[in-house]
C-alpha cells in the first residue's frame, strides 16, 4: 500500500507540470522548452551529488543511459505527432502507455499480475482514453480509424513503446541502485542528449538562455516538480512491480483535468464525470488486486 502514496504522489506532481507546460508552450519552441527544462531538472538535482553512488558496473552504466535516451526519443515522437495532428485524435492514445509498460514487463521482467491487477489497469486505461477524447469533434473510434492512414499516429506508438522500456529498465536498475541515484544520472544523460540535439538542430544554448530569459522561473517551478515526481515514481517502482506504479501515474490525467478546471465547464461533464469514476474504479481494483 505504501507504494500507492508514492505513486499516487507522482501523478498529483505530473499533473500539476502539465498544465503549467500548457501555459509555457503557448510562448516557447517545443523543442527549445524542453532543452531548456532537461537542463534546469539536472541543475534541481546537483544536491543530490553527494547521496548518489557512483560506483557501479558498466552495465548499470549502459543501461541508466538507455533508459535516458529512450525516455528522450519518447517525448520527441509526442511532440512531433502532436505538432502534426489534431490533439483531440493524438492525446487519447497516449493513454494506453501503462498498457504497453504492463505487457513488457511481464515478458521481460516476468511481473506476476492478479486477475483483478489486470482488470484494474484495463479500467483505468479506458476511464482515462474517455476523459481525453472529444466527443464533439471525433467518435470513440476515430484514433483507431487514422492509425493505418497517419505517420504520425505511428509516431504515437513508437514513443509509447519507448517509454515503456525505460520504464522497465528503471525497474531493473533499481534492483542496483537508489532512486535519487537513478534520478541523478538519468537527468544529467537526459539533459546532454537534448542539448546534442539543439547544438545539431537548432542554436544550442542560445536556446537555452531565450528560455530562461523568457519564462525561468515558470521552468524553474516546473524542474523542481519534475525531479520530485520521478522521484517519487522511482521509489514507487523501488517497491513494486513497475506494471502497478505506472497506471496510478496516469491518474494525472484525472488530476491535470481538474486542475485546468476542464472538469467544471458545461461542455462534456457527463463524460467528464463517468471517465473520473471510471478511474478511480480501476486505481481502487489496481490496490485492491
């Protein structure tokens, strides 16, 4: 149960990024953002420097750093794919993330689920693809239908499948380190490889410094938010099989909805209201299993 709070902590703390990100990225370059966020979040855990350990074997070493690189190619995939269709059509997919972690898990990490464990993932996964769908705009299904015809759908897919395997390999890192340890490196690695990408794309960090010049303090608030909901995440992970901690962690679709004060506008609030129920259904079947 003591996972629970933990990951339940992550999801509150994601929730409370993402819609600051909404408001940042009305004014600045996805690509530049998030530079510039990679940066502040290993900036946030320098104090860590002295709780981490450093000596391990170079697997470790290998493996932290592809656990960095996929978490990397997962989110430029989103952005990418969101940048190029309807938000509408793209955000319900990602939903089904904790969907595709719990498979991978389970054949490579060989993670035992309850009958009721599985139903509960499943709840939630369907709750959250309801409260992120416009009904106004689409039908249930309309993601489903361009998933042949659209590249960028694709692109969904494939950052999905990269989150997972750094979700999985987070798992199995941690078998061999602490959580501030893999936060620590992972955030350092996360932030190399976004500046490589600015330095090879764009203005490397000239970038970086518009960022902070435009909207610091809103990064700021956002990397301090964003090292501790890993952090969290990865202790929830420490003590748990990653296949549970993940689908509490999109209960910040939930808590971002509510936040943004979606929930309390007229338009869609029944189905607001029956995806909210549905969640907190399946987040009570994914303890209770």
């Amino acid at each position: 149960m003591e996972w629970f709070i933990f990951a339940l902590g992550a999801a509150i703390l994601t929730a409370f990024v993402s819609v600051i990100e909404k408001k940042v990225l009305f004014k600045e370059h996805a690509t530049e953002f998030s530079a510039t966020l990679a940066v502040m979040n290993f900036a946030v855990t320098i104090p860590f420097f002295f709780l981490v350990n450093f000596n391990m074997t170079l697997l470790i070493w290998i493996l932290i750093a592809a656990s960095a690189f996929f978490a990397s190619i997962g989110f430029l995939f989103v952005a990418k794919a969101v940048r190029h269709m309807e938000l509408s059509a793209a955000s319900p997919l990602l939903n089904f993330g904790p969907g595709f972690t719990a498979m991978l898990a389970i054949f490579i990490l060989g993670e035992v689920l309850s009958p009721l464990n599985v139903v509960g993932i499943l709840v939630l996964i369907i709750g959250s693809y309801i409260l992120e769908i416009n009904f106004r705009s689409h039908n249930i299904l309309t993601p489903f239908r361009k998933m042949y015809k659209s590249k960028y759908i694709h692109y969904i897919f494939l950052a999905l499948g990269s989150y997972s395997i750094s979700a999985v390999m987070c798992k199995y890192i941690l078998y061999f380190v602490t959580p501030i340890t893999l936060v620590f490196l992972e955030q350092f690695f996360i932030a190399l490889i976004f500046l490589g990408i600015l330095y090879v794309f764009y203005d490397g960090l000239r970038g970086v410094k518009r960022g902070i010049k435009r909207v610091g303090w809103w990064i700021l608030l956002m990397a301090v938010l964003t090292v501790s909901y890993r952090l969290l995440q990865s202790v929830a992970i420490s003590m748990t099989f990653v296949s549970l901690v993940m689908p509490i962690k999109k209960l910040c679709t939930l808590f971002a909805t509510i936040m943004g004060g979606e929930i309390f506008r007229e338009h869609g609030l029944p189905q607001k209201i029956l995806a909210c129920i549905i969640m907190i259904f399946g987040a009570y079947l994914v303890i209770l299993g």
